[in-house]
C-alpha cells in the first residue's frame, strides 16, 4: 500500500501526541504554551489533510468514512458542518486548557472558559455521531443482515 500526503499527515499528527505529552510535563517555564503551540500544529495538519484529500481527490484508510468509501457509500456519509465544528471545538477547548496551566487568577477564568467549550465539544460529539452513525446505519445493518444469512446458509449446508 502506498501512503499519500493526506494520509502522512494523519500519521505525523498523531506522532505529535506523545511529543505534546512530554513537553507539557517537562519542567521548564512556558511549557504549557509550547504544548499548545504542538497541539495547534497537529489541529492544522487536521485541517491540511482533508483540504489535500479533498482537492487531490485522494483517500485514506481510515475512519467510518472511508469504510463506506470501500463499500460504495461514500456519498451516505459525507463530512457534515457538525462534525468540522465539533472539531474545532474540541481543538479550541484543548489548547485554552492547556495554556490556562499557569496558577493564577487569570488562568482561572481561562479553565472556565476551556470546560465549558469542552462541554459543547462533547455535545456536538454525540451530536455528530448520531449524524453519521444515522447515515451509515442501513448500510451497517444490511451487512449484518447479509452475514448472518450466510452464517445460517453455511450452517444448512453442512
């Protein structure tokens, strides 16, 4: 299987997880801003390998979507505004949380403001979910309709 650029990114984005990891626990002034910083890169390359897919008209082996590609569905299952604004959501909330480290008052205010955006990002998560989990389900229950008819013509016949 050859990877493609959008794929690569995929891949590099979540390299940077460990890496944001760390520098957030390292001990040294600013890492809480550094960390964010690396968390913000991976949101771009989140943006940059769907804009690539799409304009470059390739594809990627992951997630449901590309599953009902494989199937013929990808048309079933396209990406809904919910779901982008979730994500950036979720992107926006992450790195207020993350930059709101510091013990102060000001950092304070920040955490409200990061949970409560977290909180919409979870709202907007199921929201979204439900979105795509509503388009795929006929799909997703034909073929568990069609397995277990070939389970039960399998059993007959042996």
């Amino acid at each position: 299987m050859r990877i493609n650029l959008p794929t690569w990114l995929t891949l590099f984005r979540v390299a940077l997880l460990p890496v944001m990891v760390l520098v957030f626990y390292l001990p040294f002034h600013g890492h809480n801003i550094t960390a964010a910083i690396v968390f913000a890169l991976a949101g771009i390359t989140d943006w940059l390998d769907g804009y690539l897919a799409r304009r470059l008209d390739m594809t990627s082996k992951f997630a449901l979507r590309e599953w009902m590609a494989e199937i013929g569905m990808r048309a079933t299952v396209q990406v809904a505004f919910i779901g982008k604004l979730k994500t950036v959501m979720q992107m926006v909330a992450l790195i207020v949380l993350i930059l709101q480290h510091e013990k102060d008052a000001e950092a304070l205010r920040l955490y409200h403001i990061g949970e409560g955006l977290l909180v919409l990002a979870g709202v907007l998560t199921i929201w979204s979910g439900l979105h795509y989990l509503r388009a795929a389900w006929p799909a997703l229950h034909d073929d568990h309709l069609s397995s277990a008819a070939s389970t039960s013509e399998q059993d007959r016949n042996a």
